[in-house]
C-alpha cells in the first residue's frame, strides 16, 4: 500500500522505517531539510530494535509534501497536537479524495484539521482518525537512525466522522493490524494516554527536570506517590469516558506498569520494563517546552478537564495538575485553543456533539 508518513520526529522515522521493511510503499516528508538531508542523500532510514541494525530503504524520502501525498492511501501523521493546525495549510492543496488521515494520537485534531481544510478551500473528502498512542515507543539516534522499543500490540482507533468507520478502517488495518475501532474520534481522544502518564511525571518532578542536566522521568521519577497520582487522574479519564457512554476497555494505566493480569495494554506486557531498561529517556529535558508540557498537559490536559466540565464529571487531580502547570507557565491553560470551548463547542448538547461526531463537521 502507498503510505505518506508527515514529520521528522522519533514517531515519524518509526513509522516510516517500520511500514517500509513489512513491505508498503512509504514516502516520508519532512518540513526540515537541513536536519532531514542525511536521509534525503541515502533515501532509507537505520532501524535499530531486537532484530538488530539494519538501513530501511524508503520509496521517497522528500520535502516537496506534495510529492509524499499523490496517491497516498493513508497519511500516517505522528505530530504533536501543536502541529497539527500548522500542517493544514500544507496539506490543503495536495489531498486526494478518500484518503485517510492518521493521527497518532490525535487529542481531537481530527475536528481541528478538518474544520481547518474546510477553512482553508480543500475540497478534498478525506476521512480523520486518531489512535490512543503512538504506534512506537521509539528515540531517534542520529539523523538517519531510530531505535524502536516497543511497538503497539494494541491500537484503539477513532474515526471521524464516524459513519465513516467500516472505510477507514479497511485501510488502516492494512498498516496497523493492531488497530482496533472505537466509537468515534472523541473515544479515541479521550483513550489518548499522553495526557494521562506525563503530567504527573513532569509536575511531580519539576525540581530534578530543572536541577540535572540529565534526568529520566521513567525510571528514577516514577515513584509509589507518583504512581498514585497517575492512577487517581486515570479514574477521572474513566469516569468522563463512563459518563458519555463509551464502553470498556478503556486502557487503564495500571495494566501498562503492572503487567499482572488485567487486559493487554497498548504495547503488550512489560513495556514499561522495556522502555526504562534501554536508557533511550535518560535525557536533557526542558520543563518548559518539552511536548510533555506543550502537547500533554496544554492541549491533552486542558482538553479533558474541559469535556469533564461540559459531561459535568468532577476532576479535582486533574484540575490541580492543570492548574500547577499554568503556574509554572503563567498563563492560564484552561483558556488554551484546545479545549471544548476554545473549539467553539462548548454549548453543544449531548446529541448536537453525536451528530457531529458522526456526520462531520458543521460548517
């Protein structure tokens, strides 16, 4: 299948790498030229992972977007959230009909961006859908080379507009066999785990982030207390999902940490084990503008406290972490461009937000 992955990121050299060597055509864009050039000049990207070190050729490798989205089946999108709106004026003019767009994960970009190429002139009938997490647990190592340690064994997926779902998913389960569907694009948003395992990493751990050059929030920062905290915010996720009707399994967190029973989570048994023992985020982080503070907890955060308070389901911890956030920030996050209100959505009612989420978007 011809396949356009969109960004430069570990998720991206992942998707492109992974999807390339199980055989589909990929063609990667990346805005960057000068950091994607050793890509480019060798037109294949180093995959790194148990099976060993091997150079993945790729079916292009450019920065001509247009050239890396003709005759695409599925744009596979690994941006963060903050991305998202920026890729639409890009993307407008070359999009073809019927092609389906992946967000990986979304954090209700598929309302976004579609409202945004309907804004924007495309007339393009193109189908969203957003995933719970990224597909990879992935680092990049050099320019050219991406260490993948664990990929989804597990891969909730909601599309939108929903009734578009039979479609969409015929495609994406040809990329991603672990795909699994979901009600609609807002289930998929609000199983999106980012929002969810970084914030209290981050919060809770602020003085180390801004005190050690190098600090790994997986390992030395996931603590008992802040293992509490983490599954106190995920109940309130649960009881949001609870209250508008979306039904099990919802991912919970402590299948991803505890690996002693329960249902499989996103990336199978142990992946926490594996991800802390390869040392890949043993890294220089920035409190400030790292994506765990700028996607997770300013747009992913913010956009599940505001459902929260439009379902009228009360979430103190996750309030709290949003408000400790905006104090280190100085600026108010609830008041952010990703939230049911920023979006303009925050008068629908039950059934005018099932009609939009089923039919598209309202013009």
């Amino acid at each position: 299948m011809d396949i356009a992955v969109i960004g430069g990121g570990h998720g991206a050299y992942a998707a492109a790498a992974d999807l390339a060597e199980r055989g589909h055509r990929v063609r990667l864009w990346r805005r960057n030229r000068e950091d994607f050039q050793t890509v480019v000049e060798k037109q294949a990207i180093i995959l790194k992972d148990f099976n060993g070190t091997r150079s993945v050729k790729l079916a292009l490798a450019g920065s001509d977007i247009a050239e890396v989205v003709q005759g695409a089946r599925i744009l596979v999108v690994p941006l963060p959230a903050t991305a998202q709106e920026s890729l639409v004026p890009e993307l407008a003019p070359c999009l073809e009909d019927g092609q389906v767009i992946l967000l990986c994960p979304g954090t209700f970009g598929s309302l976004v961006m579609a409202r945004g190429l309907i804004e924007s002139g495309c007339s393009a009938r193109v189908v969203f859908a957003e995933t719970g997490t990224l597909p990879y647990l992935a680092r990049k190592h050099g320019p050219d080379t991406v260490a993948v340690t664990a990929r989804a064994t597990r891969l909730p997926t909601g599309v939108f507009p929903a009734e578009k779902s039979a479609y969409a998913f015929d495609i994406i389960k040809k990329a991603y066999p672990a795909a699994e569907q979901l009600t609609d694009a807002l289930d998929g948003a609000l199983m999106n785990a980012g929002p969810i395992i970084h914030p209290p990493l981050v919060i809770l751990n602020a003085g180390p982030i801004e005190h050690f050059d190098f600090w790994d929030i997986h390992n030395e920062g996931t603590q008992p207390a802040v293992r509490r905290v983490h599954d106190a915010l995920d109940a309130e996720r649960i009881a949001v999902r609870e209250a508008l009707g979306y039904r099990p399994p919802h991912f919970p967190l402590a299948d991803h940490y505890n690996n002693t029973g329960g249902d499989e989570w996103m990336y199978g048994n142990a992946a926490h084990e594996k991800l802390v023992d390869s040392r890949d985020w043993r890294e220089r982080l920035d409190l400030y503008g790292h994506r765990y503070m700028t996607e997770d907890i300013a747009c992913g955060l913010a956009f599940l406290v505001s459902v929260a308070e439009w379902a009228g389901i009360d979430v103190p911890v996750a309030r709290g972490l949003l408000s400790l956030a905006s104090a280190i920030l100085g600026r108010d996050l609830l008041a952010g461009s990703r939230t049911l209100e920023g979006m303009g959505l925050r008068g629908l009612s039950g059934g005018e937000m099932k009609k939009l989420l089923t039919k598209g978007v309202l013009a």
